[in-house]
C-alpha cells in the first residue's frame, strides 16, 4: 500500500481517517484524499501453432521470470494500443489486437516489505503482422513455449491466471511438478 506523508495540493501532513468506507489517507487542511487507485497494464497473448509468446524480464521485480508481453499503460493510450506497444517494444514484433482475452487484477508485496503494487493487467489476443522476433527493451530473452512446456518461473500472479486460463481453452493443464 502507497502512502504519502504530506498532501501534494497544500503540504500539510496527512492523517489516516474512514472515507468512504475505507481507511485513506486524508488532508485535515483542504480535505484532500488519496485514493490507492489500481495501476492498469495490458498484454498480449500471441498463439502460434500451440505455443505462446513469453517475454523474461531484465529488470526488477523478479528478473529472470517470464511474463506474457506486457506493460503499463501511458496517460495517451488506449490499453489495447499499450498492449500493442508494448509487444513491439519487447519482442520486436508488429501484431494486430484479435480481441479481448480478460481483465486480472494482481496484489504484489515485494521483498523490502515496504513496497506494494495493485493493478489490473488487460490482456489482447493478438496475431503477428510483422517484425522480428527479438529480445528487446526490457527484456533478456522472448520464446515461443507449448502448453506442456512453460516456464517454471512466472513472473507475476496476473500472467499465470492468464496463462491457466489459455491452457484451459487449449486442452491442456499445467504439468505436475
């Protein structure tokens, strides 16, 4: 959970106080309220003769897992148009949004204990209309996997409801370890 320690409209230090039916952090001066609100991401899940395109983070949180092509989404965009944007940037490919495959929220604390991170991850089908397929931007690596062969370190808990959703719909179920 985000605080702040001083409201960004007037500088006075904020107190904890029920609004709304919530806890939140309140200005006693000019009534501020920060509302926690989530942080929208969209992806695309590319299938190609059974396998899917997964993307393995350079940077932190969880470098060396893999995720779905994915990132936040900018002020200007549409979540489609990030999830495509997004795809470009990290795999080298141009694809074309297929349609919508589903909305999962995720709740992460990270290792420090102090930081959290609540969101939405948007998830595009998709199809490849061009490019090269190339790890890129923040990304150490891209492959295409099977459904009997993904990846044992998946990154954040959004992608792997994603990823047990599509191997539902393909016939398949994550091996037993």
């Amino acid at each position: 959970m985000s605080s702040y320690r001083f409201c960004p409209v007037c500088a006075t230090e904020l107190v904890w106080r029920e609004s709304d039916g919530s806890l939140r952090q309140v200005c006693p001066a000019c009534g501020f309220i920060h509302y926690q609100n989530p942080t929208p991401a969209a992806a695309c899940l590319i299938e190609s003769d059974g396998r899917v395109l997964m993307v393995q983070r350079k940077y932190p949180p969880y470098v060396g897992g893999w995720t779905l092509p994915a990132g936040y989404i900018e002020w200007d965009e549409t979540p489609e148009q990030a999830a495509v944007r997004e795809t470009q940037e990290e795999t080298g490919l141009q694809v074309v949004s297929t349609g919508l495959f589903g909305v999962f929220p995720w709740h992460h604390e990270f290792k420090d204990g102090q930081s959290h991170d609540n969101g939405l991850l948007v998830v595009y089908l998709a199809s490849i209309a061009g490019g090269e397929l190339r790890a890129g931007d923040d990304a150490q690596a891209v492959g295409w996997f099977s459904a009997d062969a993904l990846p044992e370190q998946i990154a954040f808990s959004s992608h792997r409801v994603a990823l047990a959703i599509w191997l539902e719909n393909t016939g398949h179920r994550r091996p037993a370890k």
